[in-house]
C-alpha cells in the first residue's frame, strides 16, 4: 500500500551538477504519476530504476522550460521501446501545440496515442479517477498560468475487528455493506452496531504539489491537512525581493502555508543554484515548520498508513 | 597546447542510466566547441567542470533528438547567467526556425545574440577559422541530412634549432620570415638554406566527428589521417542488418573506416542502449583496428603535441 514521492530533480531554472530541473513521481499503490519533466528526467528515472513503461499519466504545472524540457526526450523514447498504451498528459492549453509541434520538426512518428487534457489553471477541478484516487488542480501564482496538483487516497472500506465475524457468523453476502459502515441485524433480529464489528479503515492519504508560485494564500484551500506539500522555496529570507520580482517565493513562506495549512510534512525544492549549502533553507522553514524536508534529487519521502483513531474496545 | 576531446553523452536515442545523448567538447588550445548537444548536456558540462560563458561555438550534427534536445536548455541558461557575447550555431538550415520557435513558445528573451550558420548538410566547405584552427563540414550519410565536423590547427611556425641565432647572427627582423621557410642571405652574402637553421614546429593535430552515418566510404577523403575520428558505432556485427535499415554504422564498419583512412585513433560512440556490456563492441573494432577505444560517458581523449621527423643535423 505505498504512498511515496520520488525527487527527481531539485534545481529551479538554472541546473546544478547535482540538481536537475523539477520532476516528481507520486507512486499511489504502484499506480505511478509524473508531475513536471525537467530537462534530464528520462535519465533520472532510469537512475531511481523506474521502469519507463509504466508511467501512464504525466502533469505538467507550467510551460517554463524547467518543467517541460525533458518531455520531448522522454516521449520519443517511450516511443522508441515500442509502446502501444495511450498516455496521458496534463496541462495548459498550450502545451498540446508545443508538443504536436516537437513531433513535427524533429520528425517524431510515436506507435502510441498522446491524450491531452487541457487544464484552466485559473480554476480547480478533479482531473482524475480512479478506484484508489482522484487528482484535482487549482491554480498557482506565477508569472504565466500555473496548475498546482492534489493527489488524495480515496477513503477506504473499514476493516473488521478480530473474531467477529466468527462470533456473530457474518454471512459473506453482509460482509461489504459491513465494512461499507452498515450494522448488522442477526437472525433473532438483534442489531449490533458497526462500531462493536469494524474498525476503521486507514486513513486517505495526500500529496499536493505546488510550483512555482509566490506566496499566496489562496492555496490553502486546496493543500490544507494534506499528508505531503511540496512547496517551491527558490530563495532564502535575505532574497525575498528577488522572490516577489520573479514571482517565486522563499523557504520561510513556504513553511508558513504549511504551518496555516496544518499539513503533517513540507517538502521544500526548486532551489536557485545560487545556494551552495541547502542548509540555510531548510533552517528558515524549521523556524516556522519544524517538519521541514529537503527535496534533494534522489529523495523519497514515504507516507506510511495511519488508522483513524478508533474506540479499541467492541 | 591542449587538443582534447571530452564526451558528454555517449547513447544512441534512448539514453541509459549511465549513458547521455551526444555531446562532445572539444578543447583546442582552450578554445572550447560543443558538438552536438543532445537532452542533459548542460548537467553534464556542469558534473566535467567546465564553464558554460566559454562556449562560443556549438555545432549539431542533425535534427535527430538526441542531438538537439539539449540545446533549448542550454540556450536558456547561458541567457540566465547573463551572458551578453554572441553565441555562434551551426547545423542544418531547419535549426533556426526550431530554436525561434522554442524561444517563442516558452517566451525565452536571451540577452545575447545568436548568430546562426545554416549548413548545406550534401556539401563540404570551411565554415569556421581563427589563428590557430580551421573547422570543416562534410556530408554524413544518414536518414536525414546530416553533417560530419573536422577540427584542423593551422601549420605552426618552424622553430630555431638551438644556438643558430648567435652563430648566424640573426636580425630580429629576418626572424618570423625564417620561420615562416625563408632561407638565410649573411651580409656577406651567402645562403644559408632554412633547413640548417629550423627544426619544424609541432605537426598540426585534427578532430573529426562522424555521427550519425551509416558505413560510407565517401567520408574517407575528409577524415583521412586525422589523430582522433569519431565515427558512431550504434550496433554490433551480429546487428549489421538493423544498422542499414536503420542508417547507422556497426563497431566494425567504424574501424574499417578508421583503417581505410589511416587515421591515429577511433573513438567510437552513440552505443544501442541494448548492448549492457561494450567491450563486444570494443573488441569487434579492434579485430580491424586496434587503436579504438570507447566513447564513455566523462571520457577524456588528448592529442599531444608531435613534431614532424627532422633531419636531426643541421
């Protein structure tokens, strides 16, 4: 039942030698989501032993060069292992044309179907279904449209306290309504409360990405008690000026959407290669928010499950 | 005196986890070309230490995406860091409109200049000179015009064997001309002949890059007796069919070309991500010729400075 966030790449536009530009991989249950496609990600991914073909869907927050370099790259190569299976792509408007046009000039025939779905990202919306999780975007502040993405674990069956379905002979026929929350009625005609059977589920977990954008509190909306936030931090405190001017935002006011947000951990990145030594950042934003990360190239951040707080006893 | 050859990016299309797309750098007497520039170039210029301001030159082969991907990255991060020189490309006519295009679609203002060179791929001609080397293109063969690059150093000056300026007393002003071949006329009027007074200078050193092409004997006359050919080796013998459908060369097919040519030194490159283990390829080249070596990722290849066999006595 994983829930992990793989950091593909740290940097913000300008590379390091050992940051690349943005890419994240969400893997919810082994169903796995690429979020932006900095230059370098197919080699990234393959680096972290990703297998190519199984990434089924990719999000693309903004159509700056960081975040979009590596797409063409990547999607000739999926190519090029012969994939068959449609993929699907999210993004602004435009993206669609900026990669028919890619195919065209370089001569690109791929053996598989490029669905797009053109995203508003001045709104918000659920964008993706499935069994185990829905995505939503909603919009950042940038200097061009930007989409920020929620990923949340759909809520889960509740799960059956031991011995119970011994005890009171639960029929299988009853057993989903059950865990689906429904009491049972006995064949005497008894009702034993769900609580006295079931415990609940694990809790849903989520994981909202949010880059680039400057401070801004609209957002809190969307990102609030999320398990995960990664949050753009370019710029340390003594360059907020540069982070107004670019429309970027800094460690330290990351950390306060966290801290607003009540979210249980913030991953910071999109660091400007004007840092040297990380440290700094990640010490402005544990003042305000103490359960700070560094979203190094390389990194995984694991959400585990977490039951709701149940009554132990039936 | 530095000729070296550094390679960036050594896969074919699809990139492996320790192979990059083409891009090689080559030093001469720290004058520094980039050719080719294929996805993740600017990483790997960072990890090999050298600085981006001094590249003045790129040059691509062919509008194949792992030749070009790069160069959007790059462009933009050279303009990040401020760079107000003029950058000089060359490459196929068509590579003009994809770099304005890019830089229109991902609203890229570069503060400097680029200067574009459109290149007839189906023919050869110099293209570049300064007072130390000249740069050439020639046709490749490949599925699309593609262009072959020689980087030649100019004849260097003779130099004075020891002691013949006191013995002859030579003028300063008769100087460069002897050393340019003129023989010696004393005041007394006798000719002393260039031979006893000069050693020659250190032999010219070449570069040739080959890729991509399929095995062409037409290349010969254009790379004949260079110190350092690099001719792309996607495949190995026992894929000789999938390099002609594909118009690529094999290990052999390279050395042969190495052989034919009479050339010091083969690098081969543009390794099939199918092959794990390249020494298949290494030994299948050396059978024919065995000064080959693999162009690896981070490889490093010099060119020492040699002088022409004198007649030792003057």
């Amino acid at each position: 039942m994983t829930f992990s966030l793989f950091i593909l790449g740290s940097s913000s536009a300008l590379p390091t030698s050992n940051r690349f530009p943005t890419a994240h991989v969400l893997n919810v249950q082994e169903r796995f989501f690429l979020i932006d496609c900095g230059e370098g990600t197919q080699m990234q991914l393959r680096r972290m032993h990703f297998k190519l073909g199984r990434l089924n869907h990719i999000f693309i927050s903004h159509l700056h060069g960081d975040h979009v370099f590596g797409l063409f790259g990547l999607l000739s190569s999926l190519g090029l292992m012969g994939r068959e299976q449609d993929l699907h792509l999210y993004g602004p408007p435009q993206l669609e044309e900026v990669i028919l046009q890619h195919l065209k000039m370089f001569d690109i025939h791929l053996p598989y179907k490029v669905i797009f779905y053109p995203l508003q990202c001045e709104k918000s919306g659920r964008i993706y279904e499935d069994k185990v999780l829905t995505v939503r975007h909603f919009p950042l502040s940038h200097r061009i449209p930007a989409c920020g993405y929620l990923f949340t674990e759909k809520e889960r069956i509740r799960n059956f306290r031991p011995g119970v379905i011994e005890k009171y002979r639960i029929p299988i026929i009853k057993r989903k309504g059950i865990q689906q929350g429904d009491d049972l009625v006995t064949e005497e005609g008894k009702v034993v409360p769900n609580e006295q059977l079931t415990l609940p589920g694990p809790l849903p977990r989520s994981y909202a990405f949010c880059s680039d954008t400057q401070y801004d509190r609209s957002i809190l909306p969307f990102v609030r008690g999320v398990d995960l936030l990664y949050h753009e931090a370019t710029f340390a405190n003594a360059d907020v000026d540069r982070a107004r001017e670019t429309k970027h935002s800094t460690a330290r006011q990351a950390a306060l959407i966290a801290r607003e947000a009540g979210v249980k951990k913030l991953v910071i990145g999109h660091f400007s290669a004007r840092y040297k030594d990380l440290n700094l950042l990640l010490e402005e934003a544990r003042e305000i928010f103490p359960a700070t990360f560094l979203a190094e190239d390389g990194e995984r951040f694991d959400v585990p499950l977490v039951r709701a707080t149940p009554s132990e006893k039936p």
